[in-house]
C-alpha cells in the first residue's frame, strides 16, 4: 500500500496507475463488501461510480447510504414541489444503482433535510446506526465517504460522522472521496488528498455515465433555471480518467476528535 501513496498526485485524466483491477480491488474491497455513504444522491456515482460498478461485478455486496433527502438542489419549491423533488431524486438513486448492477435493496434513505446535516443530531444518529448495523452483521470491509474538505456543508457533515461511526471499528477501512473538490477541475484539490489512490476505471466508465444519466433532475433545470445542473465539463472532470480515493485514519488515531 506505501508504494501506492508514494506515487503522487496524478496529472489530470491520467488513466490510472498500471495495476490490474483485481488488486485494486483487493485494496479497497477486503473479504466483504462496501459502504458508499453519498451526503446527496448522485455524490455516489460523481465520486464513486466506477469502483461501485467493479465491486458488483465481483459479486461482493455494495450498500449505498443517503444521508440527505436532497430537496434543496432545487431552491424556492413550494412544500409540494419539493416533495416530488425529493420522491424523484430517490426514484434516479436506485435507477443509477441499477445500472452499475446493484438492487434497490441496497439503498438506504436517512432523509435528513438537504443542507442541515450538521444541525440534525436525530438523522445522524440515524445513519450511524444502519452503518454500525452493517458493520456488526459482518458484512463490510471498507466504508467511503466525501472527503472533508468538499465545499458544501453537509458533505463535511459526512466525513464526520463517518469518522465517529468507525472509530470503535478499527477492522473497517475508511476511505474519502472527492466531488466538490474535484468537479471544477478534474483531479482533486483537496489538500488532504495530496497523494490520492487512483483506481482505474477502465471498463467501467461506460456504466458511470448511464448511472449518471439517471440523475435528470440534476442534468436539466426541471423547476426552472434557478437550481443546481450538473455543466457537461462537470460531468467530463468526473466521468474521464481514474476515481481518487485516500485512505483515513483518523478515525482509530485521533480519538479527542471534537464530535
Ligand atoms: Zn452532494
């Protein structure tokens, strides 16, 4: 695994580094199957989509956690809009999720209100829960969340709470990944992810792009011009070349984290 860190940082849309997919794997899969914890849905497949695709298509289970209802990607909604708001994006998770060949099954919904993850001790709590529920069934190796230094707030919320979730599971690997970080750019500017593991995406960036694809909601403007689109250039900084990973361990070192 050091050789891996002392690589570098990659230029942007380099292929990946020349290891086969399979020992890629092994170094994020371990013996069971994964966590994605997504602060909204699409973070996902933005961040993870690939790897995702690879897991399942080794038949190793791959659980998918929204934190978020994701209702405010859309601002200004009456209370009506936004429920549909909030009954489509789910409705896209699980068909994104099937496109890289999960079940629904395996999406799990906390629905805490877009935007105020930090403030909402009830659904954090929540989601630690289902994800310490997981882990204790034995069925999880690695965990993956936002990485702390995303832009938007609830995507910070996730790290946290990914990181106190685990800390009395030292057996589980946490690993962040970058989207708001990453988006305007392609490769990651998060300082944390100085040296980031690049998996390689080869054979599956063709399902990332469908899973995505799902996602209309946020690919068009469907209440107006005013919400949040994904730009096609933001689509192509997370859809080419490798996805960038690195490995936390914060969270069994640092056991005075202020949470
Ligand atoms: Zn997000």
């Amino acid at each position: 695994m050091t050789d891996i860190f002392q690589l570098g940082q990659p230029p942007k849309h380099d292929p990946g580094i020349a290891l086969s997919s399979r020992s890629q794997l092994d170094l994020f899969l371990g013996a069971r199957g994964i966590v994605i914890i997504a602060p909204h849905p699409d973070d996902e497949i933005l961040g993870c989509g690939a790897l995702m695709a690879a897991v399942a298509d080794q038949g190793q289970p791959v659980w998918v956690i929204y934190l978020t209802d994701g209702g405010a990607s859309q601002p200004n909604l009456s209370a009506d809009a936004r429920v549909n708001l909030v009954h489509r994006r789910q409705s896209e998770a699980i068909a994104g999720l099937s496109e890289l060949g999960i079940p629904n099954s395996a999406a799990i919904f906390i629905g805490a209100p877009d935007g105020s993850l930090k403030s909402s001790a009830t659904y954090t709590k929540l989601a630690t829960y289902k994800l310490q529920e997981l882990i204790r069934q034995g069925c999880v190796s690695s965990v993956f969340v936002t990485c702390q230094d995303d832009d938007h707030p609830d995507h910070k919320a996730a790290y946290r709470l990914a990181v106190s979730a685990l800390r009395d599971y030292p057996g589980v690997q946490l690993f962040a990944y970058p989207v708001s970080s990453r988006i305007d750019e392609g490769s990651p500017r998060d300082p944390s992810m100085a040296f980031p593991i690049p998996f390689n995406t080869e054979g599956f960036l063709q399902q990332k792009r469908a899973a995505l694809a799902c996602h209309i909601s946020q690919l068009s403007a469907p209440y107006g011009s005013i919400g949040f689109t994904l730009s096609p250039s933001m689509i192509e900084n997370m859809c080419e070349g490798p996805e960038y990973f690195v490995q936390v361990e914060e969270a069994f070192h640092d056991q005075s984290h202020p949470f």
